[in-house]
C-alpha cells in the first residue's frame, strides 16, 4: 500500500566547529574548510500525499518566508522525478534562522529524503546528493547524515569520527544576512588550508584531556580544537551582539565561538554523560534565544532514502 503521509520527521541542526576561508573562486564563491557536527537541536516535519500534484507549505511555528528551501526542494524533486504526485508540507520551526546552524538546509534535506519515500521514488542517497548540492551547499550534508570534513563551497565532503559532545549554543536577537559578511573588507580569504588529520589529532588530544581532567573541561579553551571562524570579525562588526554573546559563553564556559555565517555561538561544555556546566532561559538578553545540545553521531533518518 502506498504511503498517506509521514510525520515527526526530524531536521537537525548543524554547528561548524570551525570555519576557515581558504580562497576565492573566478566566479565569487569562497572556498572553505570546516567540520560540521549534528546537534539535537531541530525542527520536526510532517508529509502528507496529495493525489493533485499541488505543493502547499503550513506553518506550525514562526512564519517562513512565502517561498522557501523546502517548497524549492519539493519542486526540484518533483521536476526532476516526473512525479504526479503532491504534498502538504507541516513545519514545527525551532532552529532559529539567520543563525548559522543550517536549519533551512536541513528542512530541505528532511524534504528530498521524506518525499523520495512517501512518493515511492526509491532514488538512491548518491541521487539525492546531487539534487541537494544545486539547492544550497550545506543541503548535502544533512543527506548524507554524518559528521564530515567539509571543503570546497561546501559540497565536498568526508565523513569523520568525533567523540560525543555537550554544546551551549545562544544566538542573539539579531539575525545576520550571509552576503554581509562575506563582502565585508575584515574577512580574510588566505587561510592557510588546514588538514583532516591534524585536526583529528587535536580533538583526540583535548578528548583525552576531558576524560582525564573531568570537570575541569569547563575552563578549557577551545584553541585546543583546531582553527578558528574566520567570519567572525566582520560578523561582530556588523553585529555587537555576537561579540556579547561570545563573551557571555567564554565567562560561562571557558570558550565561545561562532558558527557558521549567522549569528549564533556556541561553547564546548563537556563530553560524558552530563555537561560540566549549564544555561538556562532567563539568564541572557530578552529576545536571545538558547539551548544546552548534544552533538549527534548520525542524522535521525541516516536509514533513509527508499
């Protein structure tokens, strides 16, 4: 029997524990180096089959933009599949936007994966990549589910293995258009290129000081985690309230850092089963929004597609 509808369909969001620019393409695009890591952080989607063909978006939370990433996600599939077939798309919005955590990639990503079922398409992952990557460069990251290496404008990717972590992650009221900060004259764009095995090499090393040190990790820094986000100068020349932030997290937990190209930042608080220290709402700017994650091994729908 065919699918009626699927619901609860997770949409992680993503931190990238570092962010380096290491060049500029002829064409404008900045090529960079980070590592992307999943958080529990995330929306919820909910897929209902139409027989008419129509694509109709409701919102179960803040309004989204008329036409967004996962209406453009459900057409590209559509056109690309010659599918008759529609859907009403429901979404449960908690990812901030604006904040560099990949929320509306995600969407798009729970979208192509949760039609490609509800649909009977069968399209395998590889297929499902190459589709995502003409949507936006962080779409196939959330396809492919995994902590990963990421270089490129963001579509070559590397799975790796990292330990698990607690984040604080806070992002201000303030929300930063991307095209701002990447035509800003305080960004860099000669990082020198980093490698995976060194970086591997330092999360090792400051996981093994966690498990030896204990509750001491809160006072670690995390220059220990290697590199750095090298938008987030001109980030915090657009936005004070990103340096604010960073600092509230650094007197909290011993670090901060920003991720991605929005406003959001985050700090390292521990591995283990508890985080070796804590937030809670109130306790920051009103209209500051937060949360206390876990880093997440695989994607909730990494089973997925077919």
């Amino acid at each position: 029997m065919p699918l009626a509808a699927l619901y609860d369909l997770p949409a992680p969001a993503k931190l990238n524990l570092f962010l380096h620019v290491v060049g500029r393409r002829a064409d404008g695009y900045h090529l960079l180096q980070s590592v992307f890591t999943l958080i529990d952080w995330a929306d919820t989607l909910h897929l209902e089959r139409r027989q008419d063909g129509q694509l109709r978006r409701h919102d179960l939370g803040p309004a989204l933009p008329q036409d967004d990433l996962c209406l453009k996600a459900a057409r590209a599939l559509q056109a690309e599949s010659g599918c008759a077939l529609g859907a009403d798309i429901s979404i449960d919005k908690q990812v901030p936007w604006g904040a560099g955590l990949g929320g509306g990639s995600s969407d798009a990503a729970t979208v192509l994966m949760g039609l490609n079922r509800l649909w009977g398409l069968h399209w395998p992952r590889e297929r499902l990549l190459e589709l995502g990557a003409r949507l936006g460069a962080d779409v196939p990251f959330f396809i492919g589910g995994r902590t990963a290496w990421v270089e490129g404008i963001g579509e070559r990717l590397a799975p790796i293995e990292l330990s698990p972590q607690h984040y604080a992650v806070l992002k201000p009221a303030t929300s930063i258009a991307t095209a701002a900060i990447f035509s800003s004259p305080l960004l860099t764009r000669d990082t020198d290129p980093a490698i995976v095995t060194g970086f591997l090499a330092d999360a090792s090393a400051l996981a093994l000081s966690e498990a030896s040190e204990g509750r001491q990790i809160g006072r670690q820094t995390l220059a220990g985690f290697s590199g750095r986000n090298d938008l987030q100068r001109a980030a915090e020349a657009t936005c004070p309230e990103v340096a604010q932030a960073g600092r509230w997290l650094q007197a909290r937990f011993g670090n901060s850092r920003m991720t991605g190209s929005g406003s959001a930042v985050f700090a390292r608080a521990g591995a283990g089963e508890r985080p070796v220290a804590t937030m809670h709402e109130g306790e920051w700017p009103e209209g500051w929004v937060g949360r206390m994650c876990r880093s997440l091994d695989t994607h909730p729908l990494v089973g997925w597609p077919g």
